[in-house]
C-alpha cells in the first residue's frame, strides 16, 4: 500500500497534477519491524500482507531514531504507515 501511494504521489507531482508547494507530512506513529535474522525480504515483509502477517511489529514515531526502542540495533528496519495522498 506505501509503495503504490508514493509511486501514485510521485506520478501526479511529475503530471503536474498536484503542485510541489503542496506538502504531505508524515510525522505519525508508523510500526517497524526489526529484521534481526536478514528474513523479511524472503518473507515478503515489504508487502501489507507480509507486514500484518509478522508479529514483531512495533509502534514507532516518525521523526525519531529506532534506538528510542531498540537500543544499539545495528541491521535492517521496515517501516509501515498508511497515508493518503492529497
């Protein structure tokens, strides 16, 4: 679902459909999955079903830094969070 809402965002910028001035902030709580073992591409964690499907999901603001919640984490995040594009 994010990657197709960007692509779309990205498509009606270049389109000239929406202006450059218009801005979309996505300062939220976003979920984050730490792919600890290297296992989520094979998982297919970067689709929705993938994501839901896993059960260390974990909330998460956005702007901050993962190591408000996993401290000293060094590897591979995936970050969720569901937006329309205006």
């Amino acid at each position: 679902m994010i990657k197709h809402s960007i692509y779309l965002f990205l498509i009606m910028l270049s389109s000239g459909l929406i202006s450059a001035q218009e801005e979309l902030v996505l300062d939220a709580t976003w979920e984050i999955i730490f792919d600890n073992n290297n296992e989520g591409k094979q998982a297919d964690w970067v689709t929705d079903a993938g994501f839901v499907a896993n059960t260390g999901r974990r909330p998460i603001a956005v702007p901050s830094v993962w190591e408000t919640i996993e401290k000293d984490y060094e590897g591979v995040a995936i970050y969720r969070q569901e937006f329309r594009v205006p």
